[in-house]
C-alpha cells in the first residue's frame, strides 16, 4: 500500500485529483445511451426531445442579455433584473444539449455565444440576501451548460478560461461565504438556500477542476450547520416515518410546513447535488439511509393528495405546527432524475416520486417533464433544468 502510494505520487507529482468530464449532471455514457434513443426516434426519449426543439430558449436565434451586475432582491436602489440571467441560463443549458445531442455547431455556437457575453461580462451579483439564491440556482445552471460544450471545438481556451474565472469570482466565492457565513444570520435560510448553493459550488468545481470544493461541499452534507446539512441531525430531515401497511421510510422535509413550492424544490436540488456527486463516484444519493429517497417520497405523496405524518417545526419564522398546502400540487421538474437513479438503477420502491413525476409531466401536452419555459415565465419555472425524461429516464 505505502509502496504503491510513493509510485503513484512520484510519477504524477504535478496531477490533483483528476475529474470526470463532462460530469455534472450529464456524462458521456448518459449522451451515448440519449443520442441512441433520439436518433432511434424512440418514445418516450423521443418526445421529449421534440418539446426541446420547440422550446423559445434552444433557438440559435437567442440573444444573450448579459450585464454586468444582475440583482435579485431589492437593495433600494437597483430594481431587479435576474429574469435576464435566468432566461440566458435556460437558453446556454438547452442549446448546449441539443449541440450535443444533434452534433449541429449551428447549435453549439449560439451556446457558446451566450457563454461567453456572460463569461466576459458579469462582474457581480447584489440584491437583498435573495442574491444568494441566484448565485446558487444560476450557479449550478451555468456551470452544467458549460460542462456540457467544455469539449466543443468551437470554444476557445482562452474564453473557457474567462468563463470559468467569472463562476469562481461571481458565483463559487459567494457560494461559499454562504455556505460559511449565511451572512451572519443564526437561522434564517429555509434548506434550498443552502442546497443550492451546495449544487453550485460542488458544479463549480467540477468545471474547474477544484477537488477543495468539492470536499466542501461534501462534507457540509454530513456535518454543516445549516439546513441543507442532511447528515447532521434534524437540520434537513426532520422526521422520519415507516409508512402504515408497507417498510417503507418517509421523511419530512425541512421545508413541508413552509408551503409545498419550496418542499418540491428542495428535491429538484437535491437531485442536482446527488447527481454531479454521484457522475464523480460519490454517492449522496444512498447517504443517511436514501434521505433523498425518503424525502422525495413523502413530499410526493402529499402533493399528489395523499395524507402524510407531520411532527410539529420550531423555523425561524415560527412554530410550523401543521403541514403547509399551500402551492400543494405544484408542478416541479427535477423528479424524473430521482426516479431514474432509485427506482430505475438502485432498484429501489419510489412509488410516489414516481407518481409525482408522473403528475408533473401531465401538466405539459406532451406527457413528458419540460425545463425553463414550459413552466410559466416567473423564476421558479426556471428553477430546475428539466428535460429529465430525455435526459435521466432509463426505462420507458
Ligand atoms: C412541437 O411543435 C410542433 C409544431 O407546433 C407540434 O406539432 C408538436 O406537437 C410539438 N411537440 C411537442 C413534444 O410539444
Ligand atoms: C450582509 O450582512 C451585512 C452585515 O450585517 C449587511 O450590512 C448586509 O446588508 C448583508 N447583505 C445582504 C445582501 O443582506
Ligand atoms: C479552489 O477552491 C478553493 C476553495 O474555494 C479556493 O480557495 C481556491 O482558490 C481554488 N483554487 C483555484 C486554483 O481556483
Ligand atoms: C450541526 O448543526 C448545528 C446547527 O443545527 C451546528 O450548531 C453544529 O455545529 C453542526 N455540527 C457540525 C459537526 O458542524
Ligand atoms: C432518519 O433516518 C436516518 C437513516 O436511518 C437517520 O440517519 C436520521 O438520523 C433519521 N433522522 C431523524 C430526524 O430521526
Ligand atoms: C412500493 O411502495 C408502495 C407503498 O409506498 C406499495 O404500495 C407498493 O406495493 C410497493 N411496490 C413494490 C413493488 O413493493
Ligand atoms: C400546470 O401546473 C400549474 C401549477 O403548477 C397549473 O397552474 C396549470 O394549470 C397546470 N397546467 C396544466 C395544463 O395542467
């Protein structure tokens, strides 16, 4: 083992701990087994491809809307603009996959285009402490398109370089002064403030090849301070329960008393943070006994209308002593993923996120899950990236 050791770092003393890429959300293996199914015109992989070729934001024809300061939240001064950044990363992610899955530079182009206005032009995101939440969101949104044209010959090194310079400065740094500091607040981010974040920074540094922030954020799932912290107590998960008539686990959500918008989301993130681990050979996914599973499970089966246990929630705001139905039934991409990954490939009961999943996707014409766009014009449509059942789904 020591011998071994001393062989290994003697002959790679210069090489950091080498990442798989593209690895994000997506690897090469995922767009093999994609393009196979779109090129077979194979439903339902098929469908959801053409939902993406009639999407507003995978048109060659969009422009990027890049400045230099994005707000989000009001700091009395600035009126908010973020819609700009969350239209472009809904337009860099869908391009770069429909590049990458048609092999049309048309299409890689017009991404990269939009990656670099905003590589050579962002400088900084304020607000109020919202602005968190787009470093976080657009953080994660941002690296995967580029993770995903990383390889694309149309893309130079040097605007790479600029573009991975703007995530660490604007995002990645903020994300994890977040993450440390939750700007001085004892306990008021509700658990997507810090999962996105999380997302972001773990995306970050796989786009830069920065394995320090990927331990970071590794380890502030198991033992962090704040609520995205799934392994250290009651801080994400707040109960768990065995279902009557079945073993299964099903665990309330940090944010099931809240309202249910933010519960669905809080798995939509989730999943973003069990993936990009998990293509790098971590896997959150099965950590804390399935959490992520059991979450999504109970968050599932009361938004599709069924009753769930509820134990009572001390939150910053204020004793949550019932759970929340507000936005109950909300439409949420981010569970075909979920559903892939544990029914899918560990085997596992997901039942109700796949009823969820199901619900989701009847929302659109189609029947398969949509991304930003398809989900109306305000943020949260553009919160997930979607397109999970072209992207994630591996039975039909
Ligand atoms: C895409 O747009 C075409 C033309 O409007 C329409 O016929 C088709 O049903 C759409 N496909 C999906 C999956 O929405
Ligand atoms: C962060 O905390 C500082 C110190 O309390 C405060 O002045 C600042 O307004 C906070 N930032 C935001 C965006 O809320
Ligand atoms: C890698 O990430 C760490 C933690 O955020 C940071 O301190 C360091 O500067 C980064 N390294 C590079 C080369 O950017
Ligand atoms: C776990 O979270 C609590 C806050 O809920 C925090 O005080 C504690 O330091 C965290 N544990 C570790 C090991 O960071
Ligand atoms: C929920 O179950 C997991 C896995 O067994 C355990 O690690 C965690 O502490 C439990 N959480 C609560 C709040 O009981
Ligand atoms: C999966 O779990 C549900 C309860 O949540 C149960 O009704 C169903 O029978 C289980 N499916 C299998 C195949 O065990
Ligand atoms: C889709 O879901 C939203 C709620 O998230 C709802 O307002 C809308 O009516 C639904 N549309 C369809 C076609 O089901």
């Amino acid at each position: 083992m020591a011998k071994s050791l001393l062989l290994f770092v003697s002959t790679l003393p210069f090489i950091a701990a080498s990442f798989v890429h593209p690895g994000a959300l997506h690897t090469a293996d995922d767009f093999t087994r994609i393009t196979n199914y779109v090129n077979a015109k194979t439903t339902p992989w098929y469908t959801d491809w053409e939902l993406l070729l009639n999407s507003t934001y995978a048109q060659s024809t969009y422009t990027s809307q890049a400045v230099s300061a994005i707000y989000r939240g009001s700091d009395g001064v600035h009126a908010e603009n973020y819609q700009l950044l969350y239209e472009d990363a809904a337009a860099m992610y869908q391009l770069a996959i429909r590049w990458k899955i048609s092999g049309d530079s048309t299409y890689g182009d017009a991404a990269v285009s939009i990656l670099n206005s905003w590589g050579s032009t962002l400088e900084v995101i304020g607000g109020d402490p919202d602005q968190w939440l787009a470093n976080g969101i657009y953080g994660y949104q941002l690296a995967n398109a580029a993770e995903v044209m990383r390889d694309y010959s149309g893309w130079s090194s040097s605007d790479i370089t600029t573009f991975q310079n703007m995530m660490e400065d604007v995002f990645a740094a903020q994300n994890e002064f977040f993450l440390r500091t939750h700007n001085g607040s004892a306990d008021i981010p509700y658990a997507n403030w810090d999962l996105c974040n999380m997302a972001s920074m773990l995306a970050i540094g796989i786009l830069n090849d920065n394995s320090t922030k990927f331990d970071f954020v590794t380890d502030y799932f198991y033992d962090g301070w704040g609520h995205g912290a799934v392994g250290n107590g009651t801080n994400f998960i707040i109960a768990n329960y065995t279902e009557s008539g079945s073993t299964k686990i099903l665990s309330q959500g940090q944010e099931a008393g809240r309202d249910q918008g933010h519960a669905t989301l809080d798995f939509t993130l989730a999943g973003v943070l069990a993936q990009q681990a998990y293509n790098q050979g971590t896997d959150l996914f099965a950590a804390v006994g399935n959490a992520f599973l059991n979450g999504a499970e109970y968050c599932s089966k009361y938004n599709v209308g069924d009753d769930v246990p509820y134990t009572s929630y001390d939150s910053a705001e204020g004793l949550q002593s019932v759970i929340s139905s507000d936005s109950r039934g909300d439409a949420r991409p981010g569970y075909e993923l979920l559903y892939a990954h544990y029914n899918d490939l560990k085997g596992l009961n997901a039942s109700w996120t796949g009823e969820y999943r199901d619900y989701v996707n009847a929302n659109i014409t189609a029947s398969v899950e949509g991304g930003g766009g398809n989900y109306g014009p305000d943020s949260g449509g553009f919160d997930g990236l979607g397109f999970g059942t072209l992207l994630y789904r591996l039975t039909a």
